[in-house]
C-alpha cells in the first residue's frame, strides 16, 4: 500500500516540476517494503500482518505497539526497523556546566569524567577493503565472481557503519 502513496507522490512531484519523472525500483537496489496494520512485538519475534511471526537476533522492546514497519534488505542481510509513538520525559540536569575536551587518542573527554571513544573501525579495515577493491577491479564486471566480491565490499562497508 505505501508503494501506491510513494509513487502518487512521485508523480505529484514531478507535474509540480519540483523532480523529474519516477523511476522504477530495480531488484537488488535498496531492497525495502513497509507494512502496517496488527503489528505485535515479543521479546525475539515480532508478528506482522501478511508475513507472520518473523525471529530476531536482538531482544525486541516490551510492551510497545508499532504504527509500522519496514523491512530492507542491505548486502543479503534483512533489517527490521519500526515506528513506536512514545511520550518525552523532562529529566533534570545532574551537573549545571560539563566541559567538553576533544583530543586526540579518545573523540571527547567530559570534565565529570565520562569519555567518549572516537570512530577507528575505518582505519581498521582500510586495509582490507583496500585490498577487496582491488582484487574486484580486475574481475569482468557482472560476472559471478564480480558479484561475489562486490558483496564482500559492502559487508565490509555495513561493518564500518556499524562500529
């Protein structure tokens, strides 16, 4: 249904000269779908409508009830994520002033101690990926082994985001 309300607004878009003419989706390229309507969340399950019980790997929040979901596939693997309607608390402060300390072995140092450990995972893996780009440089685009390596860069590069 919401591939329906995205595409009316595409056309939309486009007689109101804000974009150009839609194009459509092809297989394999930001793989993704939303569903909603009885949407109910279990600690590693969640059930939704058309599909059924579908099992996680990560414990699901309690006692939510999701206005929707969408489900996307990113380098073979499926990825859950829904939207849950919640309520904003007021907390109060703990300490009036902090001081902030950007250096350069950590990403920041607050003055109550608290230290914040900056991203290295790129760094890490250049290397590797280095390695994968140019072993996949010299393959024959599109074929079996291409495609191959092509997933190796992107599992890499999701590992990256993940870190």
């Amino acid at each position: 249904m919401d591939a329906l309300r995205y595409l009316s607004v595409a056309w939309k878009r486009r007689f109101t000269k804000v974009s150009g003419v839609p194009k459509f989706k092809k297989k394999g390229r930001d793989d993704s779908f939303t569903l909603d309507g009885s949407i109910s969340v279990g600690v590693f399950h969640i059930k939704l409508p058309r599909i059924g019980w579908i099992k996680t790997y990560e414990v699901l929040p309690d006692n939510v009830s999701p206005k929707y979901v969408t489900i996307s596939r990113v380098s073979r693997r499926w990825f859950v994520s829904f939207k849950v309607e919640a309520t904003s608390r007021i907390t109060e402060k703990l300490v009036d002033v902090v001081g902030v300390d950007l250096g350069v072995k950590s990403l920041a140092t607050l003055s109550t101690g608290e230290v914040f450990v900056g991203a290295l995972s790129y760094r890490k893996l250049e290397a590797k990926l280095s390695r994968l780009q140019y072993l996949n440089r010299h393959k024959t685009k599109f074929s079996s082994n291409w495609k191959r390596a092509s997933l190796k860069i992107a599992k890499l590069h999701s590992m990256q985001s993940q870190h």
